[in-house]
C-alpha cells in the first residue's frame, strides 16, 4: 500500500489524491449577492447536510490552490449573511460546470450558464428555477480552516425555505430517490450519475441488534467465497439459528445434492455451501443463507 504524508505534498497533489478518492460528493450551486446587489453563482463539491434539527448545511469555499485568492462567494456571503443552495441533477451539470467559470466581479453567472433567476421568499439571492430543490439559507456563521493554498472556507447555512419541484416527488408528496437524477462530482473531470440502475437499498440496523460478524463461525468469516459485503448482511441478522432450524436445512433439495456428492471431501463441501449460501443472500434469503453455513 502506498503511504503519504500530507506534509510532503503539495497543495496541488493533495487536492489530487483527496478529491479522487472522497467521492461521490454532491454538487451544490451557491447562489449569493453582495451589498451592491451584484448576483454570483458557484458550484462546490465541498458542500454537505450537516444537521436536520437545526437544518444546517455547509459548503466550502476553498482558497485557490494556484494563487491563494479567495472567491466571489466568500465575499458575497461574509457582506450579505443569505444565500440559496440549489441541488444540481444530471440536467443542469454542463451549465453548472460552464458556472464555475472565474468570470471577473458583478459578473452574473446565471446569465453566463442561461440558468433562470427566480426571486426567493425570504432572502436576497435568487434561486435557479431548473434546480428540482433549492434551499432558501441564513448564514449562521463562517469558520476559516487556514489561509494558505486551498484553505476552506466553512459556510454554516441554515435551512429556512425548501423548493421541491412537483415532478421529482412520490405519490405521498416525498423526493423520489430514483426520479431526481442527482449527480456528483470525482477527481478530476468525473462526474457520476445517480440512476435507478445504480441505486440500491441496505437494510438498516437501527429497529434489530444484529448478532455482528464476530458471532459468526470462524471458517465463515475466513471464508474464500463470501464478501465482506456477504458477512455484513449475515452479521445483521438478530440470532443464530437453532440446531433444529439447520438440521432442517440438509433437506433443502440443492443442499442435499451438494452433501451428497461430496462425501468424504470436506474442503469443496465448505466451498460449494458457501457459494449456495451466497446465492441464497443475493435473493435475500440471509437467513436461510445463515443456516446453509451452519451445516
């Protein structure tokens, strides 16, 4: 494994290494405006929710690595306390990319990128008309981490008014994770795209206190055939099965055949159980899946 500290790098290689490998990260465009009343629009992947109670996010906008300069939004939003934060979906990331273009002060970068200005309810900046939610914000606070190359610059914003648009909601009025079409941005130039052919769903363990994987038989936890991913969803199950439930399981017609044509060889028994069991939890039969492993 490569091995770097963070003092031997540069700037420049520290954002490479960072930004490639924390990622996905959501995209946010900031809209702000400064005491003139000049409109400014920036998109940042250093942006997250960081409290529902209250509703807080936080983006950051980092110092230029190249010169150390700060940004037109920080200065925006350290003269006028608001801004809006609008959600970028796959829609709107090319006039989103085509935003953070460093246009000069009183540039306005809805007009650059052809976005719509709509005014907002409670704050000064506008918000994007395109974007499927847009966040109306109070700036509660600004905490700068450094003042050197690529130093953040923590925005803590608070949620006053939420934008949802109609088309992206489910029949009982929620966001439909699969109908938003979010994207985020990697290293580099890579984007990825949340589609419904990406998304999937893990149970949660919050409702069951799961046995964990250390109560799991050693050679299941070592073995060649299930995953970590595997042992995680086993792990998650409440109990172990009794001896009755898996004595049961040898009359399972697929397990049978595996006991019985492989009598005498204990090693591809192990093998060919476990790679049954793995079929059992990609059809999410974890439990019987648990019982097969405990033959």
């Amino acid at each position: 494994m490569l091995t770097l500290k963070c003092d031997d790098l540069t700037p420049m290689q520290l954002q490479n290494y960072l930004q490639y490998a924390i990622a996905p990260r959501p995209i946010c465009l900031a809209s702000t405006i400064d005491t003139e009343g000049n409109v400014n629009l920036s998109p940042f992947s250093f942006f997250n929710l960081f409290s529902t109670n209250p509703p807080i996010c936080i983006f950051s906008p980092a110092r230029r690595v190249r010169d150390n300069t700060t940004k037109h939004t920080l200065e925006n939003v350290q003269e006028v306390g608001e801004c809006v934060i609008n959600i970028v979906n796959y829609a709107m990331v090319q006039q989103t990319s085509l935003s953070s273009t460093e246009y000069g002060k009183g540039v306005n970068e809805f007009e650059k990128a052809g976005f719509t200005m709509e005014t907002s309810h409670l704050v000064k900046p506008p918000r994007i008309a395109e974007a499927p939610v847009s966040l109306e914000c109070v700036v509660n606070q600004i905490i700068p981490l450094g003042d050197q190359h690529g130093a953040g610059n923590l925005v803590l914003a608070e949620i006053k008014i939420i934008h949802v648009k109609e088309e992206i909601l489910d029949a009982e009025g929620k966001i439909d994770q699969q109908k938003i079409d979010l994207v985020a941005r990697l290293g580099g130039n890579w984007y990825s795209r949340v589609t419904p052919e990406s998304l999937f769903t893990v149970p949660k363990p919050l409702t069951t206190l799961g046995i964990g994987v250390d109560a799991l038989p050693l050679s299941v936890r070592r073995s060649k055939v299930l995953t970590g991913n595997d042992l995680g969803l086993l792990g998650n199950e409440e109990h172990l099965p009794n001896e009755d439930e898996v004595a049961e399981m040898q009359w399972n017609a697929n397990v049978k055949d595996i006991l019985d044509a492989t009598i005498g060889d204990e090693t591809n028994r192990e093998r060919e159980l476990h790679e049954f069991a793995k079929e059992l939890i990609a059809y999410g039969k974890v439990a019987d899946a648990l019982k097969v492993l405990l033959l």
